[in-house]
C-alpha cells in the first residue's frame, strides 16, 4: 500500500492509547509515517479527577515530553488537536492535525485555531473544515475509519426479538433517547433496547419490550453488544463537530446497520443504505424496525461496506491523499 506521498520525511505520529500492531502497520506500510510516540497509559474516556480537560491536558504534556526525548525531529502527525497544541508549547512547529471536535466559536475552538496557527488539518465532518477555514486556517475533511476488532459475523436471532443498541457519549441528545424510550414502552413490541452509558445500571420491562442501562463497560464488551444487536441507533444533538462516527463505524465492521438522528455532525457519513438519518418530526421506532429486519438479511453486505470504505487502512489512504494535498 505504499503510497506517494510528497513530504521530505514521513511522519511520527503521536497518539494517546495502547499501540494497535494492525493499525500502526497500515501507517508504516503507507510510508506516511516512520514511527510512532505515544503515552499507552492515558485515560481511556479522557476523563482524570472528573475532568476532560485536566485528562487530556496531562496525557498530552506527558506525550508532548516524550516526543522531545525520543524523536526531538519532526514532521509530526497529531491524532488529537490537543496533542498539537502540546507539541507547539514544547517548540514543536511541523505538525499535522487529525481531529478537531470542537464547534465554531466555542472556546475549544478559539483556543485551537490560536495554538495551530497555519498547520494542516483533516477534520472528520465537513463542516468542522468550513469554519476552520473561514477562521484562517487550512482544514479539509476526511472519512473516518477505523479497524476496532468487533467480532463478526454473529448468528442471527431466531426468537423474533429485535436488538437496538445507543452507545458512546459524543454530543448525545438525551431528548431523543427519552422520545425512543417513550415510543418502545407505550408499543411494549419485542424490542430490546440497550443503552450504555455513564450512568447507573438500570432495567426495565414491560409485557413484551425490555430496556436496559448497561453502565460503564470495557471497549471489548462495547464491541460485542454491538455485534448482538440488529441496529445501532445514534441520537445526536444539532452540532456542527463531528460526533457519532467511531461509533457509526465499529457498528458496520460488526456487520449491524445505523440509524442516527437527521445532525449535521453525520454529514458525509449517510448514505441512505448502511447509515441512515431519520427526520427529527417522524417515530423512531419504525425506522429502526425496519432496518433491523433489513439489516438480518444484509450482514455480510454491511460487513463488505466496512471493508471497502470505512477500514483502518481505508481511512489511511484517505488521510495520505488529504495531506499530499494540503501540502
């Protein structure tokens, strides 16, 4: 997969998280990028002492401090802005940015744009690259991919229930988990609803549909409740920055269909087929119902759909072509 890409040297690209032998591979193999620094110990939600911005603040120090030991040379490629913010305080000047995930005008946002000044930037959602750029700076969108390791494929119910599954926390609108909720009780269909979330464990059943709240669980158990599930329900809030889509991805490799909220914050993930929107006026339980029941006989199509556009290695090729282009 080695790519030509016009830079004088690859990247060393600096991450948060444990290293991923698969996906550090199709980095390497693009020639995109030489090696790789990152802190294996970092929060894994971002959160440390209650707080996001603390969590990310720290892990990136600790990043920033290691890159100036062990590869003091750049080009730099950043998989969060706040890494990038972190290499500048500590002198660092070549650096490209992966992410944004802030919304124009929002204090995130001004911080960013002061601390990246001309870097380039592959935002995950069109809209992010729009404000970016009208704010000065040089952004242009990418598709996100990503290769999680859900398991695949999974046997299909025989009892005639359906599965839905609301997981991840990004820019989630508790008011349309609320109107589902309301929806499957007052239908009390064969419905199970499961919603994980930071909040207590928690069940309910009626004479016929069940919703449970699974509480914090590992990124492991995340991937399989998906892959048991028919549909993937994402309820997202009305921003601009992009939110939904590591979700909306691990969900396709695990062969399971999406259904998210009509947001911007999706805009170029839709596709009317694997990732559909559902108006924000209609009910949602028969659009879920529906691709559910479409989503049993179309697993593996689902599955391919992963493969071809929305891998890791996908994604690597995309993120190569963007910066080529940007540089």
């Amino acid at each position: 997969m080695k790519l030509n890409v016009n830079h004088r040297l690859p990247y060393v690209m600096v991450a948060l998280g444990r290293s991923r032998p698969a996906s550090d591979a199709d980095w390497i193999d693009s020639g995109l990028v030489r090696r790789f620094v990152r802190f294996q110990r970092a929060a894994p939600s971002g959160f440390r002492l209650s707080s996001r911005i603390f969590g990310l603040g720290l892990d990136s120090a600790i990043v920033a401090a290691k890159v100036a030991v062990l590869a003091p040379r750049g080009p730099y490629l950043a998989a969060n802005p706040w890494l990038a913010v972190a290499l500048r305080l500590v002198g660092k000047r070549r650096i490209a940015v992966t992410g944004i995930y802030a919304e124009n005008g929002s204090r995130s946002f001004r911080l960013l744009r002061r601390f990246l000044g001309d870097a380039p930037v592959l935002t995950l959602v069109r809209h992010e690259a729009e404000s970016w750029n009208a704010a000065g700076g040089r952004a242009t969108p990418v598709i996100y991919g990503n290769t999680f390791g859900y398991p695949y494929p999974t046997p299909t119910r025989t009892d005639g229930r359906i599965s839905i599954f609301i997981g991840g926390s990004s820019d989630r609108d508790p008011a349309a988990i609320q109107r589902l909720e309301n929806e499957l009780r007052e239908a009390d269909a064969p419905i199970d609803l499961v919603i994980v979330s930071k909040e207590e464990p928690s069940a309910w059943s009626g004479h016929k549909a069940t919703i449970t709240r699974t509480g914090y669980v590992s990124a492991d158990d995340f991937g399989r409740l998906i892959s048991v599930s028919d549909v993937v329900y994402l309820p997202l809030s009305r921003g601009h920055r992009a939110a939904g889509h590591m979700v909306a991805v691990g969900a396709l490799e695990a062969g399971t269909p999406v259904v998210c909220s009509d947001s911007p914050a999706m805009t170029g993930y839709v596709d009317g087929t694997y990732i559909r929107s559902v108006p924000d006026d209609d009910l949602l339980l028969p659009h879920l119902q529906a691709v559910a029941e479409w989503g049993r006989d179309h697993r593996e199509a689902v599955r391919a759909e992963w493969a071809a556009r929305y891998s890791h290695r996908a994604y690597v090729e995309r993120v190569a072509a963007a910066l080529k282009a940007l540089s």
